[in-house]
C-alpha cells in the first residue's frame, strides 16, 4: 500500500506566523495613530494663543523701530468719598395749561438724590400729592417765564422746593435735590 502522506501535498508553516504578523502590524499602525492623535492633541498653544503671540512680536518689533514711547501713567483715586446718586421718574408726564395763556404744557419729570433710598421710596409714596402740588407750581408759570434754559432751570428749582415742600410736612424731610425733565412739550 503506498503511503497516505505521500499524495497530500505538504503543509505550510509560514500560514500561523503570517497571520500573527499581520495582527501585529495592524496593532502597531493602530496605536501609532493612537500615539500621534494623543502627541498632537496634548499641545497646550491654542491657535488664537499662537496668534496673540505672533501680533505681540510684531507690535513689540514695531515699537522697537519707532523709538521711545510714552507710558501710561495711573491716576490715583480722590480721598473724599463720593456718594451715589439715585433717580426717580415720575410715570405719567404732567401736562396743565400756562398761566394767562392758551397753550399747554406736557412735561415729563425726574428727581435725584444723593440721600439713601428713604428718599425715592417716600417720592414713589406719595406721588399723587406732588403730582398735585407740581401742577399747581407749573400752572403759575406763562409761556415768557419757561423759555430758554434759565426759565426751564427757574420751573425745575421752583418744582423742586413744592416736592421738597410737601416731603417735609409728610415725612419730615425733603432730600430731593435735582428736578429733571424727560419730555418738554409747549402746544
């Protein structure tokens, strides 16, 4: 009988260690790709850091070339204290006729104070009673005595002693020291 080896050809052994090489190869591609994404992303400039970088050389070669230049000197801060100053407008513009005229006027109005809060917060309280007592100053006033800035500025210190006025009696004190106008409108 002749030999069953004989007819079957003869295994390779190269096919096991080919295969375990391939394998290899393959890990080690994958994890130069790993090392190198991980090299890359581990740099710590920013582009807009680069950037910044890059401008402030050339400002500073440019400074350089230019000559000598002035520096920024820091002022220093006043010793005495300044106090905060606080508005209030009133919601609804006054509008009344003038005195001995037949034209009227709209006016938006706004006080300050550099008082605490005590002081807006007794405004908002009683603003119907100077809305009224504004519109009764307003209302003595004609079309000669508000034109111009000193006869708007004489209708805002005369509207300001009325609120001053009317906060005394009902609060035992003013503290409104500025009288504004938002809106001025003469029809």
């Amino acid at each position: 009988m002749a030999d069953a080896t004989a007819d079957t050809p003869p295994k390779r052994k190269g096919g096991l260690v080919r295969i375990i090489l391939m394998v290899l190869g393959a890990a080690l591609l994958l994890g130069g790709g790993f090392g190198g994404g991980y090299f890359y992303s581990r740099q710590t400039v920013s582009p807009a850091d680069e950037v910044q970088r890059l401008l402030d050389e050339r400002d500073a070669a440019e400074a350089e070339e230019s000559g000598p230049q002035m520096e920024k000197v820091a002022k220093e801060m006043p010793a005495q204290a300044a106090f905060l100053t606080q508005y209030y407008e009133f919601p609804e513009p006054l509008t009344t006729n003038l005195k001995g005229s037949r034209r009227f006027l709209q006016i938006g109005v706004g006080v300050s104070t550099q008082y605490d809060e005590t002081v807006i917060r007794n405004v908002e309280t009683h603003t119907l009673a100077l809305r009224s007592d504004m519109l009764a100053v307003i209302s003595g006033f004609g079309e000669p005595d508000i034109e111009g800035k000193a006869g708007r500025d004489a209708l805002a210190d005369a509207l300001r002693d009325a609120i001053n006025v009317r906060l005394e009696k009902l609060e035992g004190f003013g503290g409104v020291e500025g009288v504004f106008f938002s809106t001025f409108v003469l029809q």
